[in-house]
C-alpha cells in the first residue's frame, strides 16, 4: 500500500464530476503512479461566519490533540508486540485495512450527525479521543506495575548476591536453628574471601570454629554461613559490616518459598493477561480513533474550503497517493485545475493562512506509514485570484 496521502481540495467553477474528470485524466496522462480517490465530504451545517473562523482557529489544536492520540495507541502496540516478540498485526477499521477505509472513506452520519453544528461534530471527536486516552493510561498503568512487579523479581534472580534471592541457593541442611545457635549468611567479595576465613570466627565471641562454608559464588561476591550463639548475632553483624562483609538477613521458610514461587506464576500469568487485553484493546481503539481522526479531517477539509472558496460550498475533496518523485507534477496538475492566471505558493507549515483566496487549494498531507498513520500535516498553498 501507499505510505503517502494528501486530502485534497479544489474549488468546483462548473460541476463537481466534470472537475473529477479533468483531475482524473490530468493525473493519469502526467502522474500515472499517483492512485487518486473521491474523498466524500457530506453537506455540514454551515453556521454563521464568525463561527466558522472560530472553529477554524481551534482546529488545528484539536486535530494534534487526535492525532498525538493515533499514535501514542500505535506506540503502545509497538512496544507490546516488541516485547512478546510476535508478528504485527493488520492495523484495521471495522475490520478494513486503514488505507482502503482512508480511500473509500464515507461519513458515518450515526456516530457525527450532520444535522449537527461543526462545533458539536469537533467536541464530540475531541471528547471521544480524550476518554480513549484515558482509557489508555489506565490500562498501561495497571499493566506496567505488573511489569514493574515481574521486574523487580527478575532482578534479585539475576542481580548480584547483594540483591539476589537467596531461597533457591540455601537449603534446609545448610540453616542450623536451635534454641541457642542460628545461621548467619555472609555476603563475601570474591577477593576477600580469604580475609574471610581467616577472621570471621575472631569477629565476636562464641562462633563456632570452622563453621563458615561456601553455598554459591557469582562475578562478584560468594555466599557463605556461619553459626554462632543466637546472642551474639547482631554484634557480629556489626563487626563484619565494618570489615566489609555483608551479613544478609535470610528466614528458611519452605511455606514461604512456595507462597514465593506461586506468587511468581501469578504475577506472569496476570501479566500475560493484561497484556493479550491491552493489545486487543489497543487495535479495536486505533480503529475506532482513526475513524473519528478521518472525520475530523473532513471536517477540516469542509471549514477551510468554505472560508477560502466561500458559500454555497462547491468544491471538490479527493485523497492521492503521490510518489516522491512525482509531487511535483500532482502539485503542479492541482494548481493548474484552481485556474488561476497569477499562481504563488506562499509557504509550506503546520498552520493555515487567514485571508480569504477566491481560488485557491487546499493540501491535506496524511503520511501514513506502513501499518499506522504517522502524522497529519497542514500545507497551505493558496493561489491568488488576478485582480
């Protein structure tokens, strides 16, 4: 499919089919790798003009406000199906590729009334983007914190014997419980191990000789226990602190391994869960979000031809799909058709002049990637009347 569209607008001088015509046949015989398409614009509510310019001052904000919102769902399916590792799915509306819904776009008069005003048309787009965004920080939150909980996991399975989870490196025989003598374990690095040995029985008194015995030993560190009187712990925890040794505080508990180890099955299963419904989640509102964004760029297209080729409306919308090598000559054939003796193209951004052009067009630049659209630009090119 195309990664490029423009939205295009023309003003009709005689009728809406003969111009469709010409464009047609203009394109085919000059850029005959450009697809072009109706692009349906139905008969909105006009309004007063002072409600039109208005409108028109607010929407581009709105539009970047859905548009930020196309994306951010399509980042977020991105990054979930990144993670899972599986292929991408088709992104679609109502179950149409988003380019052939963009080609064949026709108003759905059931969701956006057009007995409605422009402005009620635009905050009810607007309001429905902003309670999918919503939606969407509350779902990726409560997913992330599982995340966050499966990380943190993860990382005292992998981390150093500093933070590493002690329950699968020690086991019942290595802990002697009495009601006088405990088990201590030693968090010893690997080049002071022999310091280690040499001192640890001289750290207090009541350590029982040749006690300390080597359970694991990483990169970084070795673990060792000890066993002294129960007594004498803390102030062997003290002096051993200030020998550089790190004495970690461990219970054997095989309740609480189990409880450990199924609360870790949870936390995966929950976590694959809230991802399968994220991603289902996140695909079903893309569409749904697109739609409305396509809408608003009808919208769009409808206020600004109005206000650049004024009432009754007559002008005719058409989405192309130009290649990069012939933008030039779709520009040049859709300057051409405004029938404008004293053509010139004022500038190229992201905003739309305010003087009125009698003849004029109207450029809608829809970028649209691969499987997502990428952004929406306005590129103002108004084409001066003759005086």
């Amino acid at each position: 499919m195309a990664t490029r569209y423009w939205v295009v607008s023309l003003p009709v001088k005689s009728s809406a089919s003969s111009l469709w015509t010409q464009l047609q046949e203009a394109i085919s015989k000059q850029a005959f790798d450009t697809p072009v398409y109706r692009f349906n614009v139905p008969n909105l509510r006009v309004g007063t003009l002072d409600s039109l310019l208005a409108l028109s001052d607010d929407l581009l904000k709105s539009n970047s406000f859905v548009e930020s919102v196309t994306h951010k769902i399509r980042r977020q399916i991105d990054d979930l199906e990144r993670l899972s590792g599986i292929e991408a799915g088709a992104l679609t509306v109502d179950g149409v590729p988003i380019d052939s819904y963009l080609t064949r776009f026709v108003w759905d008069d059931a969701k956006y009334p057009t007995m409605s005003s422009l402005g009620e048309i635009v905050d009810s787009i607007h309001g429905f983007a902003s309670k999918v965004e919503d939606d969407l920080k509350v779902r990726v939150a409560e997913y992330n914190n599982i995340r966050s909980q499966l990380n943190a996991i993860n990382r005292k399975q992998t981390g150093s014997l500093v933070v590493h989870d002690l329950s699968n490196l020690v086991k019942a025989e290595d802990i002697i419980t009495s009601e006088h003598l405990v088990t201590l374990l030693a968090v010893v690095s690997k080049y002071s191990q022999k310091d280690w040995l040499s001192n640890y029985e001289k750290l207090t008194d009541y350590v029982v000789p040749r006690s300390s015995k080597k359970l694991y030993e990483d990169n970084e560190y070795a673990l060792y226990t000890i066993t002294m009187f129960g007594r004498f712990a803390d102030d062997f925890r003290v002096k051993a602190r200030e020998r550089g040794f790190q004495i970690r505080y461990f219970e054997y508990s095989p309740e609480a391994q189990e409880s450990r180890k199924q609360e870790l099955e949870k936390l995966v299963q929950d976590q694959e869960t809230l991802r399968s419904s994220l991603l289902q989640w996140c695909y079903s509102s893309y569409g749904e979000v697109f739609s409305a964004w396509m809408h608003f760029c009808a919208v769009r297209v409808f206020t600004e031809s109005i206000l650049r080729y004024g009432l009754p409306p007559s002008f005719l919308a058409s989405v192309l799909a130009p290649s990069s090598k012939s933008e030039k000559k779709v520009r040049s054939i859709l300057e051409g058709l405004c029938d404008t003796a004293n053509r010139m193209i004022h500038g190229i951004g992201l905003y739309i002049c305010r003087s009125f052009v009698n003849n004029g067009a109207i450029f809608l630049l829809l970028y649209l990637k691969a499987l997502g659209l990428n952004s929406i630009q306005l590129i103002k090119s108004s084409l001066c009347k003759t005086s």
